[in-house]
C-alpha cells in the first residue's frame, strides 16, 4: 500500500469507544438472570450493530428496540422493566479513546475523518484524542450519512486524490468497508473483536499494527 497518501477513519468504535457500556449491559442482564460473558455479549452486540441502523442522535425508543434484539439474542426475554434498566444503565455513559488509537498520531501522512456523529464532533476529537487531522466530515454536518456513496465521494472530493490513493479504516463491514470498497479506496478493517478472521481483506486488530501494513 505505498501508494497510499491520505488515510480517512471512522470514529464510533473505531477511534472512541464507551468503555463503561458492556460492563453496565453485563450487570443488568445478571440481574434478570442472563449471565452472558462479556467477550460474547461484546460479540453479539457488535454483530447487531451490522445489521441495526444507528441514528446520529439515539433515544429511549431506538435503545428499545435495540436492547430487545440483544437480549433476545442471548436468549433472554426483554420485559419492559429490562429494557427500562439497560437503557437507564448505559445513558450518558462518556466516551474515551482507545488506548491504541494514539498509534494514528505516528502516521506520516494526511489524516482525515468521516463519521456518522452528530455536530459534536469536532468537539469530541479535540477534547479525547489530541490528534491532529487534516479534514473532519461529519455525517450531521455534512447532512448525509454512511454508508451513502455520496457521503465518501465529498471525503475523495476533499482531498483530490484518487481513490487507489487514499485509505479508509473503520470497524463496519456494512457502513465503512463496503462502500470504501465499491469506490476504489483502500478498505482497512478493524477487527478488535477478532469476529472476522476468515476475512480476505486488509485486516488489523489494533491500530497499533497501521503502520506496518502501510
């Protein structure tokens, strides 16, 4: 990939995560009887995640049905009262960045973002990571979303490179992979989970390991 010269990510679970969510979910599920290991609730959670649109602001219904489909996918039932506990449990829950996403900061080329997040983004990345980037594109501002080609046609357009120049790296076969792919770019999948190692494609499981494959 030494063609590459610009290198774009996702944010959500890519570069920040909500560390104190699993940990919650895990607890309330116990409580009603569910004791599902973490590494598996992990698991079962971010497959949901591929097949569940998140909007760029959630709210008590969304986090309804979503938690439905995770308990059930445990093999749980999702009372109301449940639901009502997993949702209270994991609110305003902060974000933090990853230990290993300070690893982009060594990354000697442009850097950029384009992420379905709302108009705090900027914000966020300034307060959590500290890491310079060259371009910033949020899905609420732009006013378009992954994983709408579009939305990664304005990311080539702010660059002006062609797309075999230019990388992409997010955790979401279907929001980031996919249409990286479709387009030409250089498609890098974050696989931190380790859910897809049979995987053909450009894979890492830390940031750490960017560098190298670069």
């Amino acid at each position: 990939m030494r063609r590459i010269r610009a290198i774009f990510f996702d944010v959500a679970h890519t570069l920040l995560e909500k560390p104190a969510v699993m940990p919650a979910l895990r607890s309330v599920l116990a409580a009603h009887g569910v004791a599902v290991p973490l590494p598996e609730l992990q698991a079962r959670h971010r497959l949901l995640m591929e097949a569940i649109e998140f909007p760029d602001r959630t709210s008590r219904e969304f986090y309804a049905g979503f938690n439905a489909a995770l308990v059930r996918a445990v093999g749980g039932f999702p009372t109301p009262a449940l639901l009502e506990e997993m949702f209270s449990a994991c609110s305003y829950q902060p974000w933090a960045a990853y230990d290993d996403s300070q690893a982009i900061g060594r990354l000697e080329m442009p850097r950029g973002i384009l992420s379905n997040w709302d108009l705090t983004l900027k914000e966020k990345l300034d307060a959590l990571l500290g890491v310079r980037f060259d371009w910033i594109l949020g899905s609420a501002e732009q006013r378009i979303r992954k994983p709408q080609p579009e939305f990664f046609r304005m990311m080539l357009a702010s660059t002006g490179l062609a797309p075999a120049q230019v990388a992409y790296v997010g955790d979401s076969m279907r929001l980031d992979i996919e249409p990286a792919l479709q387009l030409g770019f250089h498609a890098i999948l974050l696989d931190r989970e380790n859910l897809f190692p049979h995987s053909p494609l450009p894979r890492v499981t830390s940031l750490d390991q960017l560098e190298a494959l670069l």
